[in-house]
C-alpha cells in the first residue's frame, strides 16, 4: 500500500493538504472495491455452488464494503469542495455525512442476512463443503486482515475517522469470515451442519459493525468533545505565553478533519497598554493556527495580578473551592468593595458529575461566608465545554 502511495499521491506526506486527504481517500476507495467485488465473486460462486447460506451471506456482506467504498470516495470528493456564500466553513462534514449512509447499509444489510440466516435454522439445506471453498473463505480472512492493517495506518496519518471505522469494519469482517470456515471445516470434517447457525453470527457482526460506525458518526455530525489530549496541548501551548494568567472557555468547532475553529478565552493583567495585548493576541492566534492547524479566535479577559489584597482574597476563594469541589475550576475573579462587605464575582466551570449547579455555588458561598463573614460570593456557573 506504501508502493501505492508513493506511486499514485503527489506530495504524499503533506497530509495536512485538503488535495491530498482526498487523494488518499480515493486511493483507499479504489483499492477497497477492487478487493470487495473480487471476493463478493469467489464468495457468491462458493456460496451458490456448495449451497451455502453463511458463505453467501458473508459475499453479500462484501458486496455491502464495495457499496461502502464508493459511497466513502464521494464524500472525500464532496468534503473538499471550496467555501461558498452558503457554506462558509466548506463541506468537510460531507465526509462524515457519507459514513452515515455507510453505516445504514450496514445494518440494512445485516438485518436481511439475520433473517435469511434465521429461516434456514427452520427449514436446513444439505451443503456441499469443497477444498476450493475452504481456499477461498482462507484467503478472503487473509485479505481483510491486510484491508485492517492498511486502512488503520493510513487513518492515523490523514486523521480520518471514516477511514478509522472502514479498517475495523475489515477487522469484523475477517472474524465474520473466520466463523464461516470454522463452520465449513466442522461439516466437512464431522458432518454437523452449523450453516445457518454461522449465517446468524456473520449478520449480527455485520449489524453490530454498522450500528457502532453509525454511532461514532452521529457522534461527529451532533458534535462530540475534542480529546482531552488536544485540549492539554492547546491549554499549555497558550499559557507558555508570560502574559497569559488563565485559559478558560476553551471550544473546538469541527467542520470536518483540517476545518476545526477554536475559541478561548484568556486572562491577562488590567495595567498593560490595550495595543501591546491586542499585538500579543493576534500571535498567539496565528501560533495557533501554524502550529495545530486550526482557525483560532481569543478573547481577553483583563484581571487584577498585582493588587495584593485581591491576590489573598483570590487565594481564599480557592481554597474553599479546593476544599470542596476539588475538580471545580475558577474564572474571571474580580474583587468590588461595598460599604460593608466585600463582593467576590467569578465564574465557576462544574463537571457533569454534580447535577445541581446551584447547590455547588450555594455551598462555595455559604463555606467562604463561614471563614470570612466580610466576603459576598457573587457566582455565575458554568458547564465544561470541551
């Protein structure tokens, strides 16, 4: 596949090129239906000839692959389609719009085998097991095994989660296959017939591969968090910056793979000049993009860093906070004097694991009333976003 590659994708280790994303996903399409059609062909003639049921439901499951590659290259096609008035943000989620319909097939396919399996359990047929059909079933486990291994890297290297699910799909394959031989070689060698019994196991693997892609789809398409690995990255790479304090706010919008748009928001002191900020903004923003390869957009936060009695009673707060909600985070504190009490407004981001927001700002504010009478907590809660 690497001969391939280098034969047929220019400038082929460029894969943060959209061109050549979409060369390797045409590359990958070509290969997988030449594999799908010439083993649809064996399988159906085996399946036909020895009167097999679970063989020719394993060729239909083929079949379904090649449909599968066809459906994958159109949408590599139409993701790399340029922006337009109406599609600002380009088509990069055609490429996951395209998994879907993959993924229906799937199951689609997988249910009518389920049921065609099913009725032979009740009404048996003789079969006919021969070396050749033994040779073919091994060398389609072979073949699968290799459409795993080469559809896995390159998944990796152009980072595309359709290419991702059509390698484990390959995975499920070879083990749906390796069921029919197993099932081939019991008849052949005791005369038990298991045919029908191994049609069913094939479908429900062929289901269960469909619903599981469908549901990693859905998952990209409704808008799934980022890897907790990406956000780290991002979160240290800006505060290696001396004048950042605090990054909070962080969202990754996906539009599809080398199309991510990603908004934070930043605290930095109140006492420097507003065009110096606006300066070292702007090249975090364009570090940002050169380095992760997204569309970066900041927002500043300006905070008090050198008043110490602000910095004490930021200190205070967090440790109250520490103290009860150890995986809370604080944002955006800022100290406003009253006649009588001092009032502590900040923001706080609560994990999904407490459900009443409420109740976690009512007990950091009544835990700092309790150490320090003169501070008024004014909290405004949060949900992570990312």
């Amino acid at each position: 596949m690497n001969l391939l590659v280098r034969l047929f994708i220019k400038n082929y280790k460029n894969v943060e090129d959209s061109k050549v994303r979409e060369s390797y996903g045409v590359l990958t399409g070509i290969v997988g239906i030449i594999l799908n059609v010439l083993l649809f062909a064996g399988k159906l003639a085996v399946g036909l000839i020895s009167n097999s049921v679970s063989v020719t439901a394993d060729a239909f499951n083929n079949i379904s692959d090649a449909g599968s590659s066809v459906i994958s290259m159109v949408g590599f096609k139409l993701s790399n389609k340029p922006v337009d008035k109406k599609h600002p943000f380009g088509h990069g989620r055609m490429e996951y719009l395209s998994g879907l319909i993959v993924s229906m097939i799937i199951i689609f396919v997988g249910f009518e085998l389920i049921v065609s399996s099913v009725e032979k359990i009740f009404t048996p047929e003789e079969i006919d097991v021969s070396v050749v059909a033994l040779v073919v079933l091994g060398v389609s486990v072979l073949v699968k095994l290799w459409m795993f291994a080469y559809n896995f890297v390159l998944s990796k290297r152009i980072s595309s989660a359709g290419m991702r699910a059509t390698a484990f799909d390959s995975i499920s394959d070879a083990v749906a296959t390796t069921v029919v031989l197993a099932g081939s070689l019991v008849f052949k060698y005791t005369g038990v017939n298991i045919d029908a019994y191994a049609g069913v196991v094939v479908a429900l693997f062929v289901t269960f591969t469909g619903l599981k892609s469908a549901k990693e789809t859905v998952d990209l398409l409704v808008g799934s968090a980022p890897s907790p690995e990406f956000i780290r990255e991002i979160t240290d790479f800006v505060l290696s910056y001396d004048m950042v304090y605090g990054v909070h706010d962080l969202i990754v919008h996906n539009y599809g793979v080398g199309r991510e748009l990603v908004s934070l928001h930043v605290e930095v002191p109140c006492n420097i000049d507003i065009m110096h900020i606006h300066e070292q903004i702007d090249e975090i923003e364009n570090a940002l993009t050169e380095k992760f390869h997204v569309h970066a957009v900041i927002h500043m936060d300006p905070i008090e860093v050198d008043d110490q009695t602000v910095n004490e009673i930021r200190d205070e707060v967090k440790g109250v906070i520490s103290e009860l909600y150890p995986t809370l985070s604080m944002h955006d504190f800022r100290v406003v004097n009253g006649k009588k009490n001092v009032n502590c407004v900040f923001d706080i981001v609560v994990p999904y694991e407490y459900k009443d927001e409420e109740k976690v700002a009512e007990d950091i504010k009544e835990k700092v009333k309790e150490k320090n009478a003169r501070l008024n907590c004014v909290i405004s809660t949060d949900r992570p976003l990312c």
